[in-house]
C-alpha cells in the first residue's frame, strides 16, 4: 500500500505535464515565433544599413570583405561638358586626368566681345569654366569628355545620351543680340527645330540627364542668357531629365548674385558636384529652385531617397508630370512675379477662391470682346482707316516664327525643308529628286500666300495660317516677294557653314537657288499677281512646282505656264472631301470639278497629289479612277499621309497613317482601272509612289525626269512671243535613272548619297 503511494507521488508532476501539454505546446510555438521575427527586423536593419553604405551591391558581389567596384550598379559612367565660344577663344589642348584616364578634348577660355561687353574689353579674360568644372569632375573618379559644339553633330549622336548613363552638361554664353556663339549656332538652330518637329516628338531624349548654365551680361535685360534659357527649354521639351536647376552667371559685378561671373559658375559647380555625388550612389537629391516658401519643399524635408531599380521609370513619370506646367526651371527672380510662383506652387484658400472666378471671369470676357472686334475686322477686310489689312499679325507671326518660318512682308513665308538640310550633307533628296530629278539642296520651298481655302485635317501647320475665300488683305509686289524670299532662304543655307557632314561642293550650289516650290503653306493661286511672281522666277532661270487644293477653277484656266503644276485631289467623293478637307466654299465639290477640268486643258506638266488617309479615303479605287478620266493629269502621286502629331484642330492620329506596302497596293489596283497609267517610280522614305502616262515611257524606258535647261529656253520663247508659241510636257523631260524605278533595289534612295538611320527609339513615322 504504501509502495503504490510513493509511486503515486512520483508520477502526478508527469500527469499534470501531460494533461496541460497543449499549453506548453502553444507557448514553445509563441516563444519560437517571436525568435524569428526578432531575426528578420534584425537582419532587415543590417541590410538596410548595407544599402545605405553601398547602394545596390549585392551581398554575392562580396569577394574578402570588398564590393567588387567593377560589378555594382553603375548610376553615372560620366560626365560630357559641351561648350560654345565665339571664334578665337577656344584653345586646343589636351589633358591628363587625375585618376589616370586621358582625354581629349578642347580645353577653353571665354573671351569678351566688344560686341558684347563693351565696357569690359580690356579686362581680363575668363576662367576656363569647362577646364575647371572637368577637374572637379575627375575628382570624384568620373570620366570626363570636353566637347567643342562646333565639332559635335546633334543629329548622329545626341540620342546617344538617352541610354549611355552620362550627364551632360552644357555652358553656353548668350551673345549680341540674344544669338549663340559662332560654334554653338549649328546646335542651338538644330535643338529648336527638333523641340518643335513632331518628327522627334516630346520622349526623343527621354532618358538622357543633362544641366545647364549660361552665361551672360545683366546690362543687357532683353536678352539675358536667352541662349541658356533656351537650351534648357528645348532639351526639356524633347524629353530630357533636368539634374538640377539652369545657372546663370552675369559679367555684371554689380548684379551678380555673388559679385562676379566667376563667382556665379563656382556656387552653380557647388551644388552640380554635390548632386553628381548623389547621383553617383543613385539617390534622387532634388534641389530647391528657391521659390518654396518656409523650406517646405521635398529636398528640405528628405534630402535624398533610395531609388529602386523597379521604381526608376514611373518616379521619373511623375517629376515630368510635375513640370509640364513649366517648361523649364528659373534661377532668376525676375522671370516670374510673387503671385505667380504662388498661384503655382501654393495651396489656395476657399476664401481666395470667390477672387480667382472673378479674374477668370474678367479675362474670358475681354477676350470674347477681343474676338468679337476682330470678328468685324475680318469680316470688314479692312482695318479702322479703312485700308486692307494685312494678313499676317502679331498672334500669326509669333506661331509662324516659332515654326521656323521666315515671313517676307505682310502675306508671304520662307522655310528651309529638312530634304534640303538632308541633301547638302549627301543624305539624300526629297521624292521630287527621285520622281523629277530636282536637286534637294537647291530647292526653295515659299509660298506668295499663306491664307488657305481649306482646313485639312492633315494640315501640317497645325491651321495656323489664316483662312479665306477671296483676296481681302493688303498686297505686296512679287519683286519684293521674291528678292526677299531669296535672301532669306540663302541666310538660311548660310547657318550650314561648318556644320559637321555638309559637303564643300553642294553648300556652294546650295547658294543658287535652281527650283522654287510654291507649296509650303496656304493657297499661293490666291496670290493676285501670282503670273508675275511666276515670271520672275523663270527671268531668274528658277524652275516652278505649284500645288493647289482645287478650288479656285477660274485661277488654274488663267495661270501662265510653270514647270509642273499640281492638284491636291484629297478624296474622291463629295462627302469624304468635305470630312477631310473641310473647304469653306459652299460649292466646294462643283469646284473641285471644274478645277480638274482647267487641268485636262493644260499644255505643261500636270500632276494629282492623291494623299492617303486610312479608314477614310483608301476604299474610293472606282471614284479616283473617274477623276483621273476627267483631268487626265501626266502624273499621280500617291503618298501615305504624315501624321504631324496631336492638334485640337484635327482627330488624325497615328492609326490614320498607312504603312507603305499599304500604299503599293492601293496604288496597284488603281493602276488596274486606269490602263493609261504605270508604276514608273518609288520613294520609300516619303511613303511615296508616282504613277505616269504611257506616253512617258519611250521605247520601254521612262521619261519623268525634267530638263530644266530646256524648260528655261522653252518658257522664255513663250514670253518673248507674247504666249503665241506654246510647248508641252513632252517638249521638256528627261530619261528616269533605273536607281528611281519601280522596283529597283535603291527604292528611290540616289546611290551617289549615304542613307542615314535615325537612332530614335520611338517608332518611325511615314511621310517626308
């Protein structure tokens, strides 16, 4: 008995474990759980102190206590300083660098222009800022390139820079009248025709990090660093990410904000080093632009932040999206007025609110009342003197000069066309090169009109050019038209000079205008004395390709001859031509008829300009075909339209836009119904094929090409016999080269020039 006690004693702790073993299973469980979760935040923190140290080395990168410099992530592979100076103050030189790497370059030194600086010609000359910048470069074990603008071709390379990890940096000084430095001229011309070509687009230089700073003279206030103000916009525009905010130095010791221009650059240095430092271990520093009031903006309040991998792209998404308000950041206090900023960059009370609706309000109405009056003007024709006014105004001339044009007195324009630019560097001509053997780079595109009839909903000027069905405007005389259209397009050609690629022997023709084509903008038939402008051109040896949209029927009967004489036939039905074109004329369709019909009785080279629209206009095979019947033109041009991007005035998009082995086919079965007709000639990089009468093709060869000499003799015994003595089309063309041809492997490229790809990662757009 007493045995089983004791045995009893022993063994009741054990039933008492075993009966509460749930228990003590539940707390080993709990204990164990918060053991590995104290290790994880542990292990957390530790990795994150790595990060900190190390951005982005991953612990497998590890070799005897060392991150592997050659294998991290690279953040910045360097730095390229571009510079511009005017002739004479650039110094050749070449430099070692500190930390081992040689690189050439063009070391330089500013000078004053007495131009320029007048008060500060016999000081002495500036630092060299590119010299100093890139030796505090090097310091931080970067590779530095110091690049001359004149020596750099923008158009081959400046893509380059969207995935090549470099920071550009350029300095650029502002010099007479608001213009760049000789060297810099050629960049800055080529960036602000690319920020507004819809060809580039607003992603081109997307990727690519740059900096700015200009320098220049307060006591010039109109123009001050108006060439890096610029730079910086443009480069903004095409997409570029912007590292810190533009510097501005000022030769102006009384108003440089730190008593000289040497001065200036050494505080703007300062902080570029310190946000390549942060770039370099790939935090994002955002500077203050200095317009934040009490500090409260983002770089006060982080300083830097951690940039993942993943996250790089749509962070970069969103600082754009933070900026589309302003196209480019200011350093200077002038440029924006206390309220601005702060309508910009403050939260507006509900109280303020009453206020602004007023303003709003306010300005609505005095523009409506602008509207209204000149409403009544146009419609008046006539200004409050009660003489014509003139077509271009102040509104027009500033959209039109931001186009690139060069406006010629009150109605006419000038531009240079990329095909010219193209071929004085032996890239290639236009399809009129391939089609009629015009030489590109002797080309002038002008117009004595740039009122139009039409609102085209592929209008490639956006429907910034007035609109009209009759001549209401002030007229100026075609002599003066065309001696200043001349100079212009010649100044122009000029900017070419030393430009990187343009061959010596074609800038020198280039100088010599050859053709004139009358088809950059509006309805240039409108033009009064559009027969005497003619005539002078071909007084000038200068050949004439006129384009007109079809409706001014009485104008092409009474036109005198030109060299080649073009109809836009847009569509082939009453109801797509209205949807497409958009013509002002009530009888626009009856118009449209009559203007084929004066074609048909033309002698010279006559041409329709078929453009097509997808979904809108390709399907009208039979209806093209009877307006072919009916104005029985030489030729057909057949041509992809371009898309030249988005506009409120138009709802063409890129879906719009035919590819070109769409084009052949349409043009295939067109030439099915219309047994006349051929394929002759092909130019793919306009999207652009040319249909021709038979009567061109002579013992199996074709004849499209245009003895412009003897056109010249053809013409001037016409006027010398009052119009008695007439001649046609076939009294003036030449022999196709077999590169032209239909078919053949060039494709409508001319061998005798190099073709040049694009390095754009956006997707090529059809159309010249």
């Amino acid at each position: 008995m007493d045995l089983s006690v004791d045995t009893w004693d022993l063994s009741s702790p054990l039933i008492s474990l075993w009966i509460n073993r749930f228990y003590i299973y539940l707390g080993f469980a709990v204990s164990i759980s918060l053991w590995i979760c104290l290790q994880i935040v542990s292990k957390t923190q530790d990795r994150n102190l790595q990060e900190k140290s190390v951005p982005k080395a991953p612990q497998n990168l590890m070799t005897n206590g060392y991150v592997s410099l050659q294998e991290k992530d690279i953040f910045v592979s360097g730095v390229k300083i571009f510079y511009g100076s005017q002739t004479g103050t650039a110094k050749d030189a070449t430099q070692e660098r500190p930390n081992g790497r040689a690189a050439q370059g063009r070391l330089w030194r500013w000078g004053l222009s007495r131009a320029s600086r007048p008060s500060l010609a016999e000081s002495s000359p500036w630092m060299g800022f590119a010299t100093v910048l890139a030796e505090a470069v090097t310091s931080l074990d970067l590779p530095v390139a110091i690049i001359n603008l004149k020596e750099y071709d923008p158009d081959d390379h400046l893509i380059e820079e969207v995935t090549s990890k470099n920071v550009c940096v350029f300095l650029v000084a502002t010099y007479t009248d608001g213009r760049p430095t000789e060297s810099a001229e050629w960049f800055c011309k080529w960036l602000e025709e690319a920020s507004s070509d819809f060809r580039f687009g607003k992603s081109y230089l997307k990727g690519m990090r740059y900096a700015v700073f200009g320098l220049g003279n307060s006591a010039y206030s109109s123009h001050f660093n108006k060439v890096g103000k610029n730079v910086d916009k443009w480069l903004w525009m095409l997409g570029a990410h912007r590292v810190m905010s533009r510097g501005e130095g000022d030769c102006d010791v009384v108003k440089s904000k730190h008593g000289s221009i040497e001065a200036d650059f050494r505080a703007w240095k300062t902080k570029f080093i310190s946000q390549l430092q942060a770039l370099q271990k790939g935090e994002r520093k955002k500077y203050c632009g200095g317009h934040c009031k009490k500090g409260k903006c983002e770089s006060h309040q982080h300083g830097s932040e951690e940039r993942e991998e993943g996250s790089h792209e749509q962070d970069e998404l969103h600082h754009r999206d933070t900026e589309e308000e302003e196209p480019f950041e200011s350093s200077s206090e002038e440029e924006f007025g206390g309220e601005d900023r702060q309508s910009l960059n403050s939260i507006v009370d509900v109280e303020d609110l009453g206020k602004i609706m007023d303003h709003v309000k306010k300005e609505k109405r005095e523009k409506e009342q602008q509207e209204e009056k000149s409403g009544l003007f146009r419609n008046m024709g006539r200004n409050e003197d009660g003489e014509r006014r003139a077509m271009i105004t102040a509104a027009l001339r500033e959209a039109l000069t931001k186009q690139g044009y060069q406006l010629i007195g009150s109605h006419s324009g000038v531009k240079l066309c990329r095909w010219t630019k193209s071929m004085l560097r032996g890239r290639g001509g236009c399809y009129k090169h391939t089609f009629y053997g015009i030489e590109s780079h002797r080309c002038m595109e002008t117009t004595p009109s740039l009122a139009c009839a039409n609102k085209c909903v592929f209008c490639w000027r956006h429907h910034t050019n007035p609109v009209g069905t009759e001549w209401r405007w002030k007229m100026d005389q075609p002599e003066m038209i065309l001696k200043e259209a001349v100079e212009n397009h010649q100044n122009m050609i000029k900017q070419f000079k030393g430009v990187p690629g343009v061959k010596a022997e074609r800038f020198e023709e280039g100088m010599t205008v050859k053709h004139c084509a009358l088809s950059l903008v509006g309805e240039p038939i409108m033009y009064p004395e559009i027969n005497r402008f003619l005539k002078l051109l071909h007084q000038c040896k200068i050949s004439s390709f006129l384009v007109t949209n079809a409706q001014f029927p009485a104008e092409i009967r009474n036109l005198k001859p030109v060299t080649q004489l073009y109809v836009s036939v847009d569509a082939s039905t009453k109801e797509s031509l209205k949807k497409i074109d958009r013509p002002l004329f009530k009888d626009f369709w009856q118009r449209f008829l009559d203007s084929l019909k004066a074609l048909a009785a033309k002698q010279q080279r006559t041409v329709y300009r078929l453009t097509l629209v997808k979904a809108w206009n390709v399907d009208e095979l039979q209806a093209y075909a009877q307006l072919v019947f009916l104005g029985n033109p030489d030729f057909i041009e057949v041509k992809g339209v371009t898309y030249c991007g988005e506009s409120s005035a138009s709802s063409l998009t890129m879906a719009h836009v035919p590819w070109h082995e769409e084009v052949v086919q349409f043009v295939r079965e067109l030439v099915d119904l219309i047994p006349d007709y051929e394929i002759a000639c092909e130019h793919e990089h306009s999207n652009c094929l040319l249909i021709a009468h038979k009567k061109f093709k002579i013992g199996g060869e074709w004849w499209t090409w245009i003895d412009y000499n003897r056109f010249q003799e053809l013409i001037q015994e016409y006027e010398d016999s009052g119009g008695s003595k007439t001649f046609s089309a076939k009294d003036y063309m030449a022999r196709t080269p077999h590169w032209a041809l239909f078919g053949a492997n060039e494709r409508g490229f001319d061998p005798k020039d190099t073709r040049h790809q694009r390095k754009n990662k956006s997707k090529a757009i059809s159309g010249c």
